[in-house]
C-alpha cells in the first residue's frame, strides 16, 4: 500500500507539471466523446468518470456545451448540423456533440468494433462535412502557404495534395494539421479542422491581413467553401463501390478511370444518378483518408443543389453488402491504428512537427535556414539538424495484455522498479479491433526513450502495465499509389 | 499481410456471431417494465434488487448479508462493446460510491461505483476472459462484484427499478 500511495503523489505532481505545460491531460476514464470535444488549449481535470458520464447522452452534451470552444460559447448556443443530419438520424445514429456539430459516432446497423472492422474489410462512408474547406488563389497563395506551413506547395503537382501543418509565429508549435491540394498554379484547396475553426480562421485571418497590406488587397483570395458537404469513403473496396457510379458522358476514360487516380491525387468528376443524369455538380474526388485504407475524400458543392450530398452518400451506400456507414467512434480507432493524430490530443500548439514525428512535413528545399522563411523555421530546422534537443517526442506504445492505456496515463520508467520516473503522458490509446484487442497507444517520452524496442510502463488506475515503444502504424496502410 | 487479415477474421466473425443470452435476467434495452418488482423474485422477502443514477445495480442475497453488483442494461447498451472489466480484489473493503471495479470498451473507460459499503467476497472471474459477458447479460452473469454488505438498510436510500427508468426516460 504504502508503494501505491508514493505513486498516487507522483501522480498529482506529474498533473500539476503537465497542467503548467499545457499538456493534453484527461481522467483515465476519458472517452471519445470527451477526447474529440475538448481543444488543446483545455487543461481537463483529473476527475475519475463513472457510468453515469459514460452513458447518459444528454449527460455528454451539456458536458460538450461547456467544454465546446468555437460556437458554442455559451452552454444555451444549438450545436450545427451537417447537411446529412437528417440521413444520420434515419440510419438510426446515435449523435454526440463534436467540435461545435452533432456528429453521428455510430449507427444502429453496427457496433463500434463492427464497423471498425468493416472499413477495414469492406467499405465505410463518413460524413466530414463538419471540417473546413478553403480555397486560397492570387499571386500571393505560394508565398503565403510557405509562410504559415514548412510545406513545399510550390513543387505540388497541379491536383495533387500533400499532410502539412499550420505553423504559430516564432514557436513552430502546430496551430492545426491540414491537407494541402494544389489546383492550379496559384489556386490552393485545403481541409483543416472543425475543433479549431476558430483558431484557425484567426491565425490565417491574421497572416492573410499582414501579407495584403504589403502586397495589395488582390494579392490573396481566400474562401471559406462553407456550403460544401465532405464524405469520405474508406476500405479496401471503397474503389469498385465508387468507380461504377462515375459518369463517363463527354469525359475523357483516362479521367474517369479511377484506378489512375492514386494516393495524394484528385480529380474533379461528376457521377450519375438512379434517373441517368449526371450530378448538378462535379464533385472533387481526393484519393486520400484518414483510415489508413485506400479510399476518397468527396467535396460536394449545393449551390442550387441542396439535396447533392445526401443523393451522392445514397448512391455511395446503394449496396449495403459493400458500403455502410461508419462514425466518429470507428473513425477515432481506424485513424490510431493508422497511427495518425487527432488535433488536440496527439498534437497540440505545445509541439513543433519535430517533436510530433512529423519532421517528413518539412519540404526538402525548406530546410536550408538561410532562405527558410516559414514561421518557427529556426526553432524547426534546429531540431531537425539535431533530434537529440527535442525533449519529448511522439511514439506508438503497445501496452501488456490489460486494460488499455488511455490519453492522460502516464507513461514510467521502471528500469528501478523501487523508482519508477514518470518519462511521459499518453495522448491516444485504445485496444485495438483490427489486432484482436491488443493495447496500443500513442504518447510523448522523454528524449533517449523514443527508440523502438524500449521498455517502459504506464499507469492505469494506479497499477503498474509493461509497454514498449514500437513503430507505427500498427496495420499496413493500403494506399493506391502507383506502380514502382 | 495474411497474418493481419488472419488475425483480423476470427475477432471479426466471433463478435458479429454473439447472441444475447437467453438469461431470465435479460432486459432487452427497449423493453419497459410495467410493474416495479421483477418477474424472477421468487422470495420477495429477502431479495432486493435496487439501482443508482450511476447506472449501478446491487441485488441482495437471500438472508440479506451478502450481494451482488454489477453494471445496468442501460449502461451496457450505451457503452457498446465491452473489452476489459477491472475486478476488485478479495476483502477490499469498499465505500459506498467508490469504484469497486471499471469497465472498458475500445472507445471509453468507466468506473462502476459500489452502491453500499461493505467487503468484497470476490469479483466475477468469468469476465476475465469473457468482458463481453457484461453485454450479452449485464444483470445476469455479467455481474462484477459480490459483497458482504456492511449494512443492508443503506439499499433503501437507493433506486427501485421503476424510480431508475425514470431517470433514464427523463
């Protein structure tokens, strides 16, 4: 008992420190729910949850009232709906709030884990709709992308897109994560996240503002693409669910042929209805996804076309045995498992891509510290010339069999098990469906602790579990890329 | 490759295959219970079933010493796949409204508060291999816990079953 409670004290002084960092910091009993609400600037109290929280969904959303940070400032403020609401609720969703939206996090068809499984062996359709979509073009687009991201945007093949970060201002420190498509030459689309709407539009209202005053009030266009919807259809069969519905009128086949439409590629293509016409619109079909399946990311416009979204996602899921739909829940575990980071949990304003083990966002003719100009270059490029003075870093841990390991465990080095060291925090963990249930999770260690292969522990409700730094991702990503 | 897809397969079919339990204490979550004490009573003087708005349940033993406890149909619906359920240890002594287990689907953790105080006996061993026990018959052979209850008078503050579906109703 006694060994226990020395631990427990470790805890509140590892919760202070972590509090005083602005860490990412839940209970141990933090969820889904909870993780994907709160924004990295909440330091979240350490609070043991019972069922009640757990359970009661009304109980969530008054939590997510008060913890929302973009619209809803004020408990009393309606959450938004996507333009596929109504089809979620007929699918028999159960509806959380998310990032300011009442987001489906699964339907009635299948269980969590079922429809985990099904995207990774079949096909699953998300509604992303509530992410948000820009558009940036002017003779000023390149420059300012290079600017707020380490990105080589200007080596960007038209119609090709690439993971970037935004960048704060002399830190480095990761304002968002986004995904970058070059459309033309001084013509940008990019898809940031909804949980940081309001962070985001500041930061790039600000950076916009700055590179207009010197350049001229033409020298940038920026639009918020507000009335676009967003799927993405993820799984293995993802491709033979959509490349039937393309409509091949007046198109050229070498367009419409989805197979030469690889990982990072996007093609503007319009699909045909049950009548035989074509959609109002062509849609923007991104070979991409956050699932680590093959897959497509679809922008649908509604101009003059409010029904385009739920007759494209009908059409998507024509033939159940194929396609189904997939929530928030199965999309949070696809995207570990893929080793992918959720904003606000795995990454925060408190790390630099460096730090985060995303040090490959950096573009290669970028890190000359002479003529980078990218905000927190010398920060960035001084870590990367040499890792040893980053001082946390994110890993993958496998946990022992037990309970998993959750965002906010804390991870220990017990090479003197008389002494353990807190060496880090968990930001994402959960027993994995696609490996049986094996615990994994994602974290940041202590510099000298990141090498696979480590042994360390964590804490979970004050016992002691084995972990070891391993690689990720757990499952081998299933890109179309094209043939070597 | 194949490994991964052989070790994706079995879990994939073993999960999909699971029925329910056909268990006199299953509760099917939309079900509505018309009166107030449960069918299966069959010596209403000593068995008592009661609930808390922590979604707990603590059913009295005959002779009223001893009980068990475990999570509500309710709780076990909302929670979704149940994976790993935290037993308690043999004769920790408890407190009423303090953890006396948690369970755990892939999504979220939860801690199951005892309802009373009293002594742990022994935790349910078939959720250590089984967790998903708790959904196929959360009321039945999904309970957590049996105690040896410190006082059974401290159950008559908790919830009677039409009390608890009120709270989940409301």
């Amino acid at each position: 008992m006694s060994s226990v409670r020395i631990l427990t004290r470790g805890v509140d002084l590892a919760a202070a420190r972590a509090a005083t960092l602005n860490l990412p910091r839940a209970s141990i009993g933090s969820t889904v729910l909870r993780r994907e609400l709160s924004s990295a600037a909440i330091v979240r109290p350490t609070v043991r949850r019972s069922l009640k929280a757990n359970a009661l969904v009304t109980d969530v959303a008054s939590r997510a009232a008060n913890q929302a940070v973009r619209y809803a400032s004020s408990s009393s403020e309606p959450l938004s709906k996507t333009q596929l609401y109504d089809l979620h609720l007929e699918h028999g969703a159960k509806m959380v709030p998310f990032a300011g939206f009442d987001m489906p996090l699964q339907y009635a068809d299948l269980s969590h884990v079922e429809s985990h499984m099904w995207t990774r062996e079949k096909a699953s359709l998300f509604d992303v709709s509530h992410m948000v979509q820009h558009q940036l073009s002017g003779p000023g687009a390149i420059d300012l992308l290079k600017k707020v991201t380490p990105s080589s945007v200007d080596k960007l093949a038209p119609n090709s897109s690439t993971l970037s970060c935004l960048l704060e201002e002399g830190t480095g420190g990761i304002v968002d994560d986004c995904v970058i498509t070059r459309r033309g030459e001084d013509s940008f689309y990019f898809v940031t996240n909804a949980g940081r709407r309001a962070e985001d539009l500041a930061f790039l209202s600000a950076e916009i503002d700055a590179y207009r005053s010197k350049h001229g009030a033409d020298s940038i266009k920026w639009e918020i693409l507000a009335d676009r919807a967003l799927v993405a259809l993820q799984g293995p069969l993802a491709a033979s669910v959509l490349q039937p519905l393309i409509n091949t009128a007046n198109t050229p086949s070498s367009e419409t042929d989805l197979s030469t439409l690889y990982f990072g590629n996007c093609r503007e293509l319009y699909l045909t209805l049950p009548d035989g016409s074509a959609t109002a619109h062509p849609l923007l079909i991104s070979r991409t996804g956050y699932t680590g399946e093959d897959g497509f990311e679809i922008s649908i416009p509604t101009s003059g076309a409010p029904s385009l979204p739920r007759q494209v996602t009908e059409l998507l899921l024509t033939d159940s045995s194929k396609s189904r739909l997939a929530g928030l829940a199965a999309r949070d575990s696809l995207r570990l498992e893929a080793g992918m980071c959720l904003y606000g949990h795995d990454i925060t304003t408190a790390q630099t891509p460096p730090a985060a083990a995303l040090g490959w966002i950096v573009g290669r003719d970028r890190r000359d510290p002479v003529s980078a100009t990218f905000n927190g270059a010398s920060v960035i490029l001084s870590q990367l010339a040499s890792p040893k003075t980053i001082p946390q870093r994110r890993v993958g841990l496998t946990v022992e069999k037990g309970p998993p390991a959750r965002e906010g465990a804390l991870v220990l080095d017990i090479s003197d098990p008389a002494n353990p060291v807190e060496v880090g925090v968990i930001t994402s963990g959960l027993p994995s469906p696609s490996l049986g249930g094996a615990n994994i999770a994602m974290g940041y260690v202590n510099q000298g602790l990141h090498k696979k292969g480590t042994e360390l522990a964590v804490k979970v409700r004050n016992k002691v579990r084995k972990a070891t730094v391993v690689g990720m991702p757990w499952i081998t990503s299933k890109f179309h890329r094209p043939p070597q | 490759m194949s490994s991964v897809a052989r070790a994706i397969r079995p879990f994939a079919s073993r999960v999909i295959s699971q029925k329910p339990l056909a268990s006199a204490c299953q509760v099917s979550p939309a079900f509505r219970f018309p009166r107030g004490t449960r069918s299966f009573s069959q010596s209403p003087l000593s068995q008592v079933k009661k609930y808390t708005e922590s979604h707990e349940w603590i059913e009295l033993a005959e002779g009223g010493k001893t009980a068990k406890i475990g999570i509500t149909d309710y709780a076990a619906h909302s929670l979704g796949d149940v994976v790993y359920v935290e037993l308690p240890e043999v004769d920790l002594e408890i407190v009423a409204g303090e953890p006396v287990g948690a369970v755990e689907s892939v999504k979220s953790a939860s801690d199951v508060l005892s309802p009373v105080s009293g002594k742990v006996i022994k935790g349910n061993s078939v959720l250590e291999d089984k967790a998903k026990t708790i959904n196929e018959s959360p009321e039945g052979e999904g309970w957590i816990a049996e105690i040896e209850v410190a006082d059974a008078a401290e159950l008559d503050a908790l919830l009677d079953e039409a009390a608890y579906k009120e709270t989940i109703d409301a």
